[in-house]
C-alpha cells in the first residue's frame, strides 16, 4: 500500500521523521485500534493513536475546542471572528417547519454537518429545499447527535496552518473548474484538465480524473463554450478526492488574514493547529463581510502538504517534529 492510500500516513511520515533524531518508535494494539510510542534518547515520552495523532503541545482543552464545531464557534464569536449564520439542531432542539421555511427564504443556500466529525463526513452542500434539508439532517445525525444548519457563504477556503505562534503555510482548496477560452467546449476543458491531472507525480496525493463520480455527467458531455477567461466551477469539493486543487498562498494572501488568524491562535494558546477560512478574495485586506471562520483542526493530515498542484510545498513534518522534540525536552 502507496502512503497516500493509507489512513495512518501522518504517523508514517512523522514516524520517519523521528526516527531520523534517535527516536525509537513502538506499537501495541488496544481494543483494536494502534497505539504508538515515540521515545526520545533522553527518554522522553509521546503515547498517541496512529490513526489520530494528539499532539502533545497542544492542551486538552485545545483540542476539545477545536473537536466540537458549536464550542468551536463560541470562541471564535466572542474573539470578534465573521461566522456563518449556525443553527444547531440537537434531541433538545429540533428545527420547526416554519424555521425551515424561515431559512430558505433568507438565505439563497444552506449546508448540513455534524457538530463534531471531520473529513467531510456527514457534510451535505447546496441546500435548496425543505426535503433536502430534512434528509441532510438525518445523514449528519448518523454521525453525531448535534447537527449545524449553516448559512453557505460563497468564496474560497484557505486552510491557515500555525506552528508556534505563526502562520508558517495557507493552503489554498480550490473547488474543481475550468477556465474558458472561447473556442473550446466545457467538455474538452474538463479532458483537458483531466490530461494535466494524469501529469501530476506526488508521494502522498493522487489527483483523481473528472468523472461522473465526482461531478455532473452534463457537465463532461456539455458543448457549451466559456467565454476568454470565464470561470466554470464545476462542484463545491474542498477535498482532493473530490475533485479540489491545493495551493499554498502564503505568499500572495493578504496580510490582515494572517494577522487574524495568529492573533486568535494565541488566545486558542495552540501549538500547532490548522485555521479553515472561507475568504470571497484572499488578496484583498480583511472586511466584516469577506471572510468566514469555518473550522480549527489540531490533527490535519500531513500529506496534503506534500500535494500542492503547482509545486510550492510547504515541508511540514520536519518542523512539526522539532517543535515536538523541543516541548518534550522543556524544563
């Protein structure tokens, strides 16, 4: 099995890391799921599941509120942070008809997800009828039982990574789309997009082909034709599997987001933690209305790092594990 097929490649690849500084790494089963142990040549210790890695510079306290989207967004509202509008729906707070309705009429469109899940599990988007709604709630139900009914506010997302007090990366999720050039149809731009995909050699990421897994069968058979430089998005995935690109932007986002995003880190007091933001322009200064806090994540998977399109990786593994290193041997 490639790395990038395997659910426990962030400890593999920080694995090696470690092992690299003297580290001895060991591993015991414990009601099925794989526990391991890095041991420093001092004899310093850090236990954690291979398929979860919990950091140990970040609390407990910060990764519970990183773990639940309603805690999560609590704190954020009260450090002066743009949230999309929340309803939470829970066995004590169930959503009326009339609420329902309330919704679809103020906002054009909605999303559905569980409280506490990550990896898009249980994740519904474009939200446009009461059905629909209904039923995402029962899907995100199956996941946890407090359930977000969220505002889907339009832009793109933009994962801010903080390692120590700093942003270190921005890894831009752009959604699936082509651009047109006014001679070719959506279904030779998606061919050729997928032509590029096959070009794409990562270690860790594969880039899947445009199919009707992913995107709509009308859209790879459309003879319709994109005016110069017309953009067609065409899903609203920000995960590589379905179809997203990843970039890191660093360099080009605005500065006001990175200043955002360190100073509510700091009162988070995280370590290492990963901020999504959804941004309607990343290279333009920070608004009330233009950006949206979305999610913190204290075990985002390290290979995405390793995966941006344009070849601008941002070496995560040898300086998360320094960092680590460092914590295990402060007095």
């Amino acid at each position: 099995m490639y790395i990038k097929d395997d659910a426990f490649a962030s400890y593999k690849l920080l694995r090696s890391e470690f092992e690299k500084m003297g580290y001895s790494v060991s591993e015991v089963v414990i009601n099925d799921r794989r526990v391991v142990l890095f041991t420093s040549p001092t004899g310093r210790e850090w236990k954690t599941f291979a398929s979860h890695l919990s950091y140990p510079i970040n609390s407990l306290e910060v990764m519970q509120i990183s773990a639940n989207k309603e805690v999560a967004y609590e704190f954020v509202q009260k450090a002066g942070i743009s949230t999309p509008y929340t309803y939470y729906v829970s066995e004590s707070n169930e959503i009326k008809n009339d609420e329902i309705e309330g919704f679809l009429e103020r906002y054009d469109k909605l999303i559905v997800k569980p409280a506490n899940a990550s990896l898009s599990k249980g994740l519904t988007l474009n939200i446009q009828s009461a059905d629909v709604l209904r039923d995402a709630i029962v899907r995100a139900r199956a996941v946890a039982p407090t359930v977000l009914v969220q505002e889907q506010v339009e832009g793109e997302e933009v994962r801010f990574v903080v390692l120590d007090g700093k942003v270190v990366a921005a890894l831009l999720r752009r959604t699936p789309r082509v651009t047109g050039d006014g001679i070719a149809t959506v279904a030779q731009l998606i061919e050729r997009e997928n032509t590029k995909r096959q070009d794409l050699r990562f270690a860790y990421i594969t880039y899947p082909q445009l199919t009707d897994s992913i995107i709509s069968d009308s859209l790879i058979t459309s003879s319709a034709v994109l005016a110069e430089g017309e953009i067609l998005e065409l899903n609203r995935a920000t995960m590589i599997k379905n179809g997203c690109s990843v970039y890191d932007v660093l360099e080009s986002v605005d500065s006001t987001y990175v200043a955002t995003v360190e100073a509510l880190v700091a009162k988070l007091e995280a370590k290492f933690v990963v901020t999504d933001v959804f941004l309607k322009d990343f290279t333009q200064p920070q608004k009330d209305n233009n950006y949206w806090f979305i999610e913190f994540n204290t075990s985002p998977v390290l290979k995405l790092f390793y995966g941006c399109r344009d070849g601008n990786m941002f070496d995560i593994v040898p300086r998360l594990a320094a960092s680590i290193d460092t914590w295990l041997h402060a007095e």
